[in-house]
C-alpha cells in the first residue's frame, strides 16, 4: 500500500493486511484501504476539516429491504419473487450505499443502455426500477418515479422456433449424448408450459397419459394431455429421483442449470445472439403454434397453454392462419 504524505494518518499491519486511520486527539476513523480513490480522499478531508459525514438513510440498500417487506413483493409468485431479487441484488451490489434521492432519468436509461444486448434483461431491469422507485415514492423519499415513460428496447418478440432449428436442436443432443437439455426440450414442446413449471415436474405427476401442472406464475391448475412423441420419449427415459429432471434422488435440477444445459446447445447451434437468437421460451410458442397448425380452435390451445385471456392465443391463431393462407395461396399458382 501507498503511504501517503499526509497529516493524522496512521497505519497497522494486522495479519499481513494493512489498515489505515485517520487519527487526531481523540478521533480515530478508519478510511478506505485505497489512499489513491476518490473515496479515500473524500473522506480524509472530510475528517480533516472536522465536518461530520452525513448518514444516508434513503439509500439504495435501504429501499430493497423496503420493498421485501412489501406486499407488492411479498404477493408475487415464487419466481416473480426470485426474479426481482435476481435484479435488486445486482442494484443492491453496485449501488447499495448510493442515496436514491439523487438518482435520475439519465441514470436509469444508462442502466438500460448498458444491456443493450440483452433487451429483455434491460427491460426486466428497468421494470424493477420502476417498482423500487414506486416504493420510493410511497416512502415519501423522492416526488416523481423517474423511470415512467422511459421507452423499453425493442429487440424482438420471443419467437416459436422453425422446424429446421427444432431438428438441429434434437440432432445435436442425440449425437452429443446431452440427455438433460433434450429432456427440457420435449417437456418445453410437448406441454407448452413454461422451462421454470417443467422443471418442477415430478413422475407422480405424470399418468403414462396426462401431466398435472400447477402454473407458478398464473396459480393455475391445469391437466396436460402429453402427444404420443412425449409420452414414449418419458416411457423410455430413466428415472434418476423423484424429478423427472432430477439433481438427486429428492430434488430437481435447478432452473438455471437447465438454462446453461441448453444454452450450450444454443451456442453450438449459433442460435445464442443476433438475428439468430431463438430462447428457450419461444418452445411455448412453438408448442402453440403447433397446436394452431393442427387445427386446434383458441379455448383448445388455451387448455394446454394455461393462459388466462385468449390474447396470446389468438397471436399464435393469427400467425397460424397467415402461413395456412400463406400456402393455400401460393399452391394455386402451381395449378
């Protein structure tokens, strides 16, 4: 460590680690370890000229403890929850001793514009802004939440993926032997239920026919006829516990496990960034857009789906209906 040529310092060595004081009369305060950052030196002349450090209690930190005590956290289903933390903990990491009072539009579209190439993650960090800074408001710390109206990224919509990156996908795993990303994938497909509901599936929970699945996000409760391809792919799959993806004999593997299981496929497959970028989710679109495909009227998909309004049904009817027409049409070219 730098000794620098200052007045009231003092330095200790304890076990190997030096530490350094600010020491005049009876005031001993310990500073920063770096005597060459802003922080040091702030707080050095603020003890040198005898001015008392103002304790923040509208902190970064002080908020996110708020908020889980709220009931607009405490409400939420478990892995809304689990999202939000994932966010506040990375808030609370870089920023948490950080007065929220001084923080500024300008700010959090910076934090957008950092993962800019993530968009979603952008987004989903600026919607958890937006709830810190609506506690704010609530606490009375701040006026006005300065995240409305700050326009989300627009890096596309989850897609259902084309038949030709379905085949590479399942090519890929049968060769490469990788028997947990291609089991997320038929369960994904097969059910059309979201990868964190898929997870949680146990052997109990399926018949040899039907999958019970209790929606986390939704709260619903719904009975998932499997198709003939999943039924006799989960007849054929050994079972590793109580999880049809299993970590041990009594739990699942974990959520982002699987996530990093496919993502390795996805890599493989040049299927991870850019125009290329296919996610894990757009298997629930596939899934229901071959439904739609096959015919499958709207309160039908939504019995498979579990959605609650028809609203991302009839999205996938619309494109159904639109490639359906789209044949039809061109084929009587060929006539």
């Amino acid at each position: 460590m730098r000794k620098p040529d200052l007045p009231y310092l003092e330095f200790k060595s304890v076990k190997g680690r030096q530490y350094v004081y600010f020491r005049r009369g009876k005031t001993r305060f310990r500073l920063p370890d770096n005597p060459d950052s802003e922080e040091f030196s702030r707080q050095y002349w603020t003890m040198r000229s005898g001015r008392k450090t103002r304790t923040v209690k509208t902190t970064w930190n002080a908020l996110i403890i708020e908020l889980y005590k709220s009931p607009e956290f405490t409400t939420k289903a478990k892995g809304t929850r689990e999202n939000y933390r994932r966010h506040c903990e990375a808030i609370r990491e870089k920023n948490g001793d950080k007065d929220v009072q001084k923080f500024r539009r300008r700010d959090a579209i910076a934090v957008r514009d950092a993962l800019v190439d993530t968009w979603s993650k952008a987004n989903e960090r600026l919607a958890v802004l937006s709830i810190l800074c609506r506690k704010a408001v609530d606490l009375e710390w701040i006026e006005r939440n300065p995240i409305t109206d700050i326009p989300k990224l627009k890096g596309g919509e989850y897609q259902a993926w084309p038949d030709d990156k379905l085949d590479a996908f399942e090519r890929h795993c049968e060769a490469q032997g990788l028997t947990m990303a291609r089991t997320v994938y038929e369960l994904c497909v097969g059910t059309g239920q979201r990868l964190g509901d898929c997870m949680k599936m146990t052997w109990d929970d399926f018949d040899g026919k039907y999958m019970a699945v209790c929606q986390e996000k939704t709260g619903v409760k719904i009975w998932v006829y499997c198709p003939t391809r999943l039924q006799t792919y989960l007849g054929a799959l050994p079972r590793a516990g109580r999880n049809i993806i299993a970590r041990n004999l009594t739990q699942p593997i974990g959520k982002r496990a699987a996530q990093k299981a496919v993502e390795d496929v996805r890599l493989a497959l040049d299927l991870m960034h850019g125009a290329n970028r296919l996610v894990p989710h757009g298997w629930r679109y596939t899934a229901a857009r071959l439904l739609a495909e096959a015919g499958c009227s709207d309160s039908e998909i939504q019995a498979v789906t579990g959605h609650k309004t028809l609203t991302m049904v009839q999205k996938y009817r619309a494109q159904a209906n639109q490639r359906s027409a789209s044949k039809r049409a061109q084929q009587r070219r060929d006539r």
